[in-house]
C-alpha cells in the first residue's frame, strides 16, 4: 500500500468516526419524530473533505472502493440539501448510518497488509 492510499484510508476512517460522533451528537433515535437540528457548517466541512476523497480515490482504489467513497459523498450531499429542521431525528439517523456504512465499505475493501492488522485481524488472511 502506497502513502498516499495509506493516507487517504485514514481520513476515511476519520470521516467515519466523525459521521458516527455526529450521529450520537444529535441524540436522534429511530422512534424520534422532533425536527433534528443538525449543524451544517460542520456537515458542509465533512462533506468537502468526502467529496475530496472520492476525487482522489480514484487513480488509488479498485472501483467498488471509490463508489462506495461515491455514495457516501452523495448521501451527505442529500443530507445537506435537506438540513436544518426539514427532516426528523429519525430520518436524520438513518442517512447518518447510510453515509457511515458506505463509508464502511470502502474501508473494509481497502487492503490491509497483514503486518499492519490487529492480531485478531491476522488470522482470517
């Protein structure tokens, strides 16, 4: 794996975890009918950063990495269309989880050197 796979797996565990942080932030739950508040300026930095990395995903990844990277990018671009206080909670949490399982995805398609794996990781390789 090149640095700059290496790189840009990072930032999409970091996006990942950001999504996640998020998603918990707005204390959405599935049964919630309250409008979610969501904060877009910090959707909007989130969604620049994905957008990036599905630019740069290209050239470094197999295809179904970078549409993963692809619909991830566009679930959070569907979310920003529909943010602040047109959605609810629920709906909010849903495409959060949309965003983040692509998101998943990706990061689970992108190989791993063994010697780079958790111990536990090692053994199905």
């Amino acid at each position: 794996m090149t640095s700059e796979q290496r790189q840009l797996r990072q930032t999409l565990i970091f996006l990942r975890t950001s999504f996640e942080a998020v998603q918990h932030s707005i204390a959405g739950r599935l049964d919630d009918p309250l409008p979610c508040w969501l904060d877009t300026s910090m959707l909007t930095l989130l969604s620049r950063e994905l957008t990036r990395c599905s630019q740069q995903a290209k050239p470094l990844f197999a295809p179904p990495v970078t549409e993963e990277i692809f619909i991830a990018s566009q679930q959070c671009d569907l979310l920003l269309k529909q943010c602040p206080g047109v959605l609810s909670s629920a709906v909010c949490h849903r495409q959060l989880s949309a965003i983040m399982l692509a998101l998943t995805n990706a990061i689970e398609q992108i190989n791993t050197p063994a010697k780079r794996r958790w111990p536990w990781q090692r053994a199905f390789t």
